[in-house]
C-alpha cells in the first residue's frame, strides 16, 4: 500500500474537562517539533465539563492550516457524539475507537482500530482514569503514525512544566497505547508522518497572548476588562507578563488592571483613561462591544483615545460563544448612535497580532479617537506557527498633546476642538496641567469645547471629525497584495481568512482559475483597495459571516463606477473557514456572473 | 478728572495659596432660579477655595442631569468631564489610574446615582476609589420634567401626579453597607454643615459620598413634597454641628466643653470636629449610622451629619500597586520595555 505523509486531517472526539486538551496539545506540539507543517482547532462547547468537544489536527506538507474538507483519522472517545461522527466519515477512514466505551462499532467499511483506552488508564491509576483515556489515544496514534518518542516526551514535558508527577504518569500512558497497538493491532492504514526540515524555527502560540505581548510593547497604562470568552486570554496575557515585564525593582507596575464590574464601566474606565493623557484598553467580544456602544459614540465625540479589542465570536445575542465569526465589522466600524466611524486594525496573522497590538495606542492618541482590534476566536484561541516577534520599529506616538506651557502659549488662538493643522486633528491639554481647562462633553460643542447647539457649529463639528478618520485611510496599515500578472479576478478578504486563502486559491487554480488577492488590514479602508477592485474585472469579497458586512461597507464607499465590480461570497456555520466551502461559492458566483 | 475722591480699593480676601475666590468660580449658571444645586457649586467653590486647592488640581466629574451640568458652573480653572447618563463612575476610575494626584469631585443626581448608574456607584464605593462623590438629591428627574426618582420618599408628592408609593433606595444606607468609608447626608440649604462635610471630604483618602437633599424648584418644591426646602427645613434631624479645621491652621482652642464634641483626623491632617446636641452619634459605628437612617425614615424625618467614618480601608491606588509618579507622568521609555526583552521572550518562546 502506498503510503501517505503528512496531508491528512485527524478529528478526535472527547467530553469537555476529561483533560483532553492537553492530551491534543501534546499530539499538535510533538507533531510541530518533527517540522510537520501542522495547525490544531479546538471545537470545545460553551461548558466547563461534560459537552461534547473535537479537536482538529491538521496535517499538510502544503502549509494549509484550515480544518480539512474531511476526517481521514477519527478518534472516538465521547459515546454522545459517537454516531453522529461515525456516519460523517467516508469509506477507507481510519476509527481509533475506545472499546470501552460500552458503543458499538457500526461500520465496516473504515479501518478500524479498537483500544480498550479505559482498562488501560485504569490501570496507571484508576482515580485519574478519565484524565489518562485522552493520553493513551495520543500513544497510539504515535504507534501507528510514527510520532518520534522523544518528540512526544518533550511535548509532554512542555506541557507540564516541571511537574514530574504528572510527566512521569502521561510518558507512562503514551507507552501503554504504543505497546498494546504494538502487541494487539496491525497497521493497515497508509497515514504515516514524516520528519520536515524547518530551515526557520518557529514556535506555537495563541493570538490573544500575541495581542497581550503587543498590548505591553504598547505601553498600556490601563487594562480594564470584563471576563468574556473568547477574550479573555488576552486580559490574562496583560496581567500575566506585567510583573515581568511593567513592574518595577519594589514590585510597583506601570499599567493598572481593574476587573470591571460590566462591559460598560471597562469602557468608560478606558475613556477616563484616554482623557486623563494614559492609554488604556479592554478586551471583550460582540456581545460586550454591543454594551459599549453608549461609549464608544462619546469617544468618537469628545476626541478621547482609547482602543477596543474584539474577539469576535458567533453571534447574534449570545449566539454560539464558542465558535468563531467574522461578524462584528459593521458594528465596529460604525459603532454607537449617530453618525460615527471608527478606526479598525485587522490582524490576520500571529505577528500581526502583536504588531496591532503595540500600533493601536498610536493610532488611538494620533487620531484622538478610540481604535478597535478585530480579531477572531479561531485566530485568538488556536496556537499558530511564529518566528518570533519583532520589536516595534517606530517610537510611541503620543499624538498632539501640548504638555509644555510655552509650546501652549505660542498658539495664536487654542481650542481643544481647533483645527490648527487642517487635519482635523485638534490639539489637546490634559487635566492636572492647568492648560486650557475645559469641560469635556458628549453634548454638542464649538471649537473652544463649550456647549453649543448652533447648526455652524454641529456641522463643522461633523464635517472635521469625517475629515479626520477619513485622513486616516493611508496612514493605517496597507492591504497585503498577491496579485497575478493580467488577472481578472480578484479576491478581497480579512482576518483569518488568511489562514484559508492559499487552499482556496489552489483548489481555483485546479479549476483553472486564476485569482489575486488582496488582504484588508484596516478601516476605513486604504485607497490600495479602490485600486486594486479597479485592477481587476470582478472582484469577490470574502468573509465569515451571512451578511457580507466588508462588502456592504465598500458598496457605500466605492465610487459608483466599481460598485458593480464588486460581489459578496459570505459564508458561517461557527467553524473556521474550510476552503473546499468557499472555493466552490466563488465558482457559483462567477458563473453566476458570466449569465 | 473728577473731584471725587477715589473710594479705596477693598482688599481681595486671598487663600492660603495666595488665591482670590474668583480663582474658583465658573460660568453662569442654567439652572431654575433658587434650585439647591446652585447652592451646592457655591459651597463647592467656597470649600475649595478655603481648603487651598490648586484649582488645575482638580477634575470635576459628572454624568447626565441637571446635577451633571454644574461643573460649569464652579472651578473654571479646572479640566472636567461631562459624561454619559450614570457613568460617570467608570470614567473616574479609569482616570484615577493614569493620574491619582488629582482631587476628583464628582457630582451625580439621584437619576444618576440610584438608578441607571447605581451599579457603578456601588463599584466604585467597592473599590474605595479616592473621590469625592456629591449627590444632588431632589426625588425627581428635573430636565425630563418631573418624573418621580428612585430616592423619591413613600407617601411623598410632586407638584404633578399621585403621591409616590414605591419604596425609596436610600443611598447613604446603600453605601454603609457597603463599607464606604466617608458617608454623609446634608441640605443645600444648610450652608455650613454642607461646606465643613465637603472640605472634609476633600481632606480624606478612599470614597466620600454626600447625599445632599437639593430640592428641585419648579418640580418638587411644593407643600405635599418631602423635599420641598420647608419641609426639609422643618423635618431636619442634626446628628451634631460640624466643623472643619484645616491642616494649615493650628486647631483652636476647644470651644466646647470636654466630652461634648469628636474630633476626627483626616488622612491629610486636617480635623472635623463633631459637636454633640443630644444624644452623641459615633461615626464608627455602622450600626448607629443605620438605625439613624432607619428612624429617620420611619418618622419622615431626614437626619442629617457624618453618618459613618473609617480611615481603615486602602484606597484603590494602594491596591493597584502602582508607581508612585502618577502614571501619566511615566515617560515612554519606561512604558515599553526594552528591546532585549522581547529577545528573551522570543528565545523562551522557542525553547
């Protein structure tokens, strides 16, 4: 039989809480250390113990990261989805199945490879047996695929940090699921891995932590947040590397952390935070974005620098908290009532979420508005492959503070709402300074910041804060572009998608189609996006979601003569984008377009 | 030229700062004519300007309401924040971690306060946040034009409507409960206890609430009204006179014989001196602050006086375990770590 190497797709089925992630994390780490090019996805339920739970590892020679089109290798632990995922695979997989699990294996068309993973974890320990189950099937899988044992036992050790007790009990386990499959089984399947050369050494780590590391390179002063999944990680990042990284020799640190007691007061502590000269943060997802609203629209108003993290999640209302969605754009972008427009950074890469982390309080104390990061659960909450970060390459911008009294006194005339510059950026002084004391305000207010109804006043008012987010177009980050030479066809896209756009462009290819794509990384949306939709003869935007919300923001941004260029493939059922769905809705619509 | 003689310039009366009150003072007024809350910015402008604060020291902070409009009106010299409906709050908060040295009054409703912002209030008390928190207390939302608020007293009437038959949440009893360290309740037209509780507010460490009963002239000053200005008059309980001395001034002789008054030291050094009318009341004793209160209501009586006191509590700049430089003065170089620390973030990253 010939054998396949590193292009298959492994789905393991277990309960939430029986220790299963660590088990998987173990198996996608020792895998990464052999140089398989490999990406893990945790499909963990909105529980702490007891739902079903799957996690997806990836194997691909090719770099794909996004969860297979199918399962070639399904792990079955958890009896409650045990048929429904057993009927979902096609004839020839391989069923690594628990025979203790008191189910039956109802096909005969897989390969199947029963382990009796309880008696065997019970017999290390039966206290922790539920714990040890998850542990076994990773050794077994090791046996049949060709995991390299040292690999495994350094994955094991990383997992455990110095916790010899429990390293010693899972190399234990790994030996016993190799030795019974060694002892009991046949191989008979053609999955095997094989060792890769990684000319450029990487390591794994979540979005969110890369987001908290930027987060601290930013100089955060004040982080405060309200507990959401999935966001959280980043707050416990922040906390987590300030005492290494923001505390002093006396143990005294230069970034705050106030728990919030809502999703309300982390935004107006940011605000507080903003207009008292510091730059502070919070960490949410949709549903707290929706509660900020009444904040974001006096940040937006007032002028105060603050930035906004969001880990967008399934919604709408509580949705799916659980799984991942790209559906929080429009929210964003045109957040809180009135008319309003917001600065957003669009991450879709690991480094990118360091990057935007550390770049976010510029642009926020630049533009004197609050800034939003978008992220995603699957890019925040999944590990991702990283060279390493690079230290930001440009000083902290602090934006147009007057901090002195002779830089003050040499205005001809001061107004904190000014345009001095003709940027529409006014000038600010900050409370303490005894500079241009004013009376901030969501109410309506001329350029010296006192309160004012007058029409000329409103409208000006409008008009510059328009100007101003609008002047922000080409200083944010560029689109990334990889375009074909005479190519008609191009793709725009964000976020994690990036993640699927390689596979989605090789199965187009296969098809003989040929695509450029073109990678948005921020709103309002840079003049190199206009271009490139100009390039080309049709161009598909695609995104997570039902709605198409990027497209919808270019159909009312574009000029009238590329808007009907422009068509929408979105698509969103909670799990991470697979390029086999995509790719065939892009062929739909492009042969919708030649009718 | 005139042959008048020239009257002789008065002497501007200055403050330990060397400050005329002028320094103090902000815009014109908005507000009805005679309404409580004008009362309660000049105390404010007084006890400032007598307690020889830096007026650019101070940030005056407000939600939404007629009691959120002052700070227009008193220390133009200072920066504020005019905030969003009941969060006022948060932005406090959020601004007292980047700059703790700053004197923060903040200046609420009972729209504000008890309802649509009472869960931050209760948080901030939590956190003993270093503020002072001054309620405009009339039982009724002035700028929507006389609705009842949730401080509203059971059988109490507006000029308009039936009388209010829900039960009042008392936020001076709210706040001992919570173990608020400074809780007081006073009358905008009892100027000098209102200006000695202010400037000892001003002097301590931690949360200071003052529930001050303003009441609303166009909506809810009327006879059948509990918070019309006769009523309070009339209904007025004193715990004891109040006076302040300030840590600038040597305190006086005792003026009033030994065992009749308490004097109570401030985390600045400055006194307030309780003098005892009848009964004493201990303001470390939560118990009698509560049973004061409840009295009070149960008579339709309003005490008034520093209910409780404690100086015990950290205030939350000590529980954040900050820098002593206020963190909007730390320089950049300090706020991002240097370069070789993402190099050994990166090397343990990869090993």
């Amino acid at each position: 039989m010939d054998t396949i190497a590193n292009d298959f797709t492994i789905n393991i089925a277990t309960a939430n809480g029986t220790g299963s992630q660590s088990a998987n994390l173990i198996l996608l780490q020792s895998l990464f250390e052999m140089g398989v090019p490999v990406s893990g996805k945790n499909m963990f339920p909105s529980n702490i113990s007891g739902l079903p739970t799957w996690y997806i590892v990836r194997l691909s020679d090719h770099g794909y990261q996004a969860p297979g089109n199918r399962t070639h290798i399904q792990v079955l632990v958890n009896p409650a989805t045990w048929h429904e995922d057993l009927e979902s695979l096609e004839p020839g997989s391989v069923v690594i199945w628990n025979e203790n699990a008191k189910m039956e294996m109802t096909r005969d068309d897989v390969i199947s490879y029963p382990v009796p993973m309880s008696a065997l974890a019970r017999k290390i320990n039966p206290k922790i047996a539920k714990l040890v189950t998850n542990i076994i099937y990773v050794g077994v899988m090791a046996e049949i695929l060709g995991i390299d044992q040292a690999e495994l036992e350094a994955a094991v050790a990383k997992q455990f940090k110095g916790k010899t007790k429990a390293i010693e009990l899972n190399v234990t386990a790994l030996g016993l699921g190799r030795d019974y499959f060694k002892e009991n089984l046949s191989k008979s399947d053609p999955y095997v891995v094989e060792r890769r050369v990684n000319d450029k050494p990487q390591f794994f780590i979540e979005g969110n932590e890369a987001v908290a590391l930027g987060c601290i390179y930013g100089g955060v002063q004040l982080l405060a947040w309200y507990p959401i999944t999935p966001s959280s990680s980043i707050a416990e990042g922040i906390i987590n590397y300030i005492p290494q990284l923001r505390t002093d020799e006396d143990g005294n640190t230069t970034c705050a952390v106030v728990q919030a007691e809502d999703e309300l007061a982390a935004a107006g502590m940011i605000l507080g935070a903003g207009w008292a000269g510091g730059r502070g943060m919070t960490a949410t997802s949709g549903p707290g974005i929706s509660l900020m609203q009444e904040f974001i629209g006096l940040g937006y108003f007032a002028e105060i620098p603050s930035v906004f993290w969001d880990v967008n999640r399934v919604g709408p209302s509580t949705g799916l908290p659980t799984r991942t969605q790209q559906s929080d754009i429009t929210m964003l972008y045109e957040g809180s009532h009135g008319d309003t427009q917001h600065i957003v950074l669009i991450p879709g890469t690991i480094q990118e979420c360091f990057e935007f982390g550390w770049r976010a309080f510029d642009y926020a104390e630049r533009f004197q508005t609050p800034v939003f990061g978008l992220s995603d659960l699957d890019l925040g909450m999944n590990r991702w492959a990283c060279e390493g970060f690079e230290y930001p390459d440009q000083e902290m911008d602090r934006g147009k503070v007057v901090r002195d009294r002779d830089v003050f006194e040499a205005f001809e005339d001061f107004g904190r709402y000014l345009d001095i510059d003709g940027d529409g950026i006014p000038y600010r002084t900050l409370p303490g300074s005894g500079m241009d004391p004013i009376l901030y305000r969501g109410t309506g207010h001329n350029s010296k910041g006192a309160y004012s109804e007058k029409p000329h006043d409103y409208y000006e008012l409008m008009q510059r804060l328009k100007r101003k987010i609008d002047g922000a177009r080409d200083l944010l980050p560029a689109p990334i572009l990889r375009e074909e030479t005479e190519c008609e066809i191009g793709i725009v896209y964000l976020g994690s998608m990036e993640t699927t756009i390689q596979e989605i462009d090789d199965i187009l290819e296969a098809t003989g189609i040929k695509v450029s794509q073109c990678r948005v990384r921020a709103l309002p949306m840079h003049s190199e996006v206009e271009n490139f939709i100009r390039r080309h003869e049709m161009t598909i935007v695609l995104e997570i979601n039902r709605d198409g919300q990027l497209y919808g923001i270019l159909r009312k941004e574009l000029p009238n003569d590329l808007i009907t260029k422009v068509r929408s493939v979105a698509y969103s059922d909670g799990i991470p984008p697979r390029a086999g769905i995509y790719a065939q809705l892009i062929l739909d619509t492009l042969k919708e377009g030649e009718l | 030229m005139s042959d008048t003689p020239k009257k002789p310039a008065r002497a501007i009366k200055l403050n330990v700062l060397n400050e005329p009150k002028d320094s103090y003072t902000g815009g014109k007024s908005s507000l009805c004519p005679g309404c409580g809350h004008d009362q309660i910015s000049n105390v404010i402008i007084s006890a400032a300007w007598e307690n020889g604060i830096e007026p650019h020291r101070v940030a005056k902070m407000s939600g939404i309401g007629c009691s959120s409009k002052t700070p227009a009106y008193y220390l133009g010299q200072s920066h504020g924040f005019n905030t969003v409906h009941g969060r006022m709050p948060s932005v406090t908060t959020g601004a007292y971690t980047i700059n703790k040295d700053l004197l923060y009054i903040g200046v609420s409703g009972d729209g504000d306060s008890a309802s649509i912002g009472i869960g931050q209030l209760i948080h901030a008390i939590r956190r003993n946040m270093d503020m002072l928190y001054i309620v405009e207390n009339n039982g009724v939302y002035g700028l929507t034009k006389g609705q009842y608020s949730a401080t509203a007293d059971i059988g109490s009437k507006k000029k308009k409507g039936a009388p209010n038959q829900t039960q009042p949440i008392d936020l001076c009893a709210l706040a001992i409960n919570l173990g608020c360290t400074f809780v007081a309740r006073s009358f905008s037209g009892s100027k000098k206890q209102l200006a000695s509780l202010i400037k000892a507010a001003m002097s301590h460490k931690g949360f200071a609430l003052i529930d001050v009963i303003s009441p609303c002239v166009t909506f809810n000053n009327n006879d059948e009204s509990m918070r019309s200005y006769g009523y309070v008059k009339e209904n007025e309980i004193t715990l004891h006179m109040t006076d302040y001395i300030p840590h600038f001034n040597p305190v006086e002789e005792v003026e009033v014989p030994e065992g009749h008054f308490r004097d109570i030291t401030l985390h600045d050094g400055s006194t307030i001196r309780l003098e005892t009318i009848s009964a004493e009341h201990d303001p470390s004793n939560a118990v009698a602050a509560l049973a004061a209160l409840h009295n009070a209501e149960t008579d339709k009586k309003h005490v008034t006086g520093l209910l409780y006191f404690d100086s015990s509590k950290p205030s939350l700049a000590e529980d954040l375990g900050l820098v002593d430089i206020p963190l909007v003065d730390v320089p950049n170089e300090v706020l991002r770590p240097q370069k070789e620390t993402l190099d050994k973030i990166n090397a343990a990253l990869h090993s």
